[in-house]
C-alpha cells in the first residue's frame, strides 16, 4: 500500500512539475470573452525614476510599471484600461492623474511603451508654492499627460525598444 501511494505521489509531481514548464514557456491563453493583453515596458530612465504609474483595469491596479519593468496582463472584452498615479503628498500629487485610458473593444494584443517627461512648469509651481503650487496648477493642466508619456506602438517596436 506504501508503494502504491508513494508511486502516485511521485506521478502527481512529475505532471505537475512538466505542466508549470510548458506554461511558463508559452504565451497567455485567451479565454471566452477575452480581449487579449496589454504588454507593457518602461525602459530605464533617470526622468520620474521615483514615481511608478499603475496599470489600472476596471479601476483596480493590476500592475506597477516600475523604472525598467516590463510586463504583460490579460483583458476581457469591454474592460476599461487605464495607466495613472494616485494622490500622493510625497510627490506634491493632490489629484489622481491620468496618463493614458483605453476600452478593450477587440481581441488583440496591445503594447504600450511608458516614458516619465520633464514637466517644468510643474517644477516651477512646486518650488514656488509647494503642494498649493501643485494644486493650483493641476486645474490648469492634465498634469497626468503632461508628466508621462504613454505610447501604443506595434509588437516590432515594442521588441525593439524594450529588448523583449
């Protein structure tokens, strides 16, 4: 009985074990409704290096999009995508700011390459006035699309520029 039992742990592990392999290997299986991935790479950069925009799907963080990160997450088929930075004293943040948003309305993958900018007038706002500066001119400016840059680009130029 021993034998027996110790012989199907041992099958038990080797299937699983040779399972895991050839999903880490493969690329992620889209299932009903779903609308594919979105891929997404910050090359390293010395620009925003302390701030990390999130990933956002149906407003829940999926993914922080580190200096030098690269990844990719599944989407279903209507789910409203965003990348954004929450409110944060630390940075003089008092609005959550949005970079990009998009809707997953088809099956496909998407590749998005994400650049923090220099935002000078946000520079000057905060040495001035500090966090009252940054708030007077977060309603003056989509501070969001002014402090990142976040391009859709085809898999070639996303291979490309992010190594992958």
């Amino acid at each position: 009985m021993r034998l027996i039992l110790l012989s199907m742990l041992s099958v038990f592990t080797l299937t699983a074990c040779g399972a895991s392999q050839t999903a880490k290997n493969e690329a992620p299986l889209m299932s009903p409704g779903s609308a594919g991935t979105i891929s997404y790479c910050r090359p390293s950069s010395i620009i925003r290096v302390a701030e990390s925009p999130t990933l956002y799907v149906e407003s829940e963080p999926v993914a922080q999009v580190k200096n030098g990160s690269i990844g990719t997450v599944p989407v279903a088929l209507g789910q409203n995508f965003y990348f954004g930075l929450k409110p944060s004293a630390l940075f003089m943040r008092v609005t959550e700011q949005v970079a990009y948003e998009g809707t997953a309305e088809k099956l496909k993958a998407r590749y998005f390459i994400v650049s923090g900018k220099a935002n000078m007038k946000q520079g000057l706002a905060i040495l001035g006035g500090g966090i009252i500066g940054a708030a007077e001119l977060d309603k003056r400016q989509n501070t969001g699309l002014e402090n990142w840059e976040i391009r859709e680009v085809s898999k070639q130029a996303f291979e490309s520029e992010c190594n992958a």
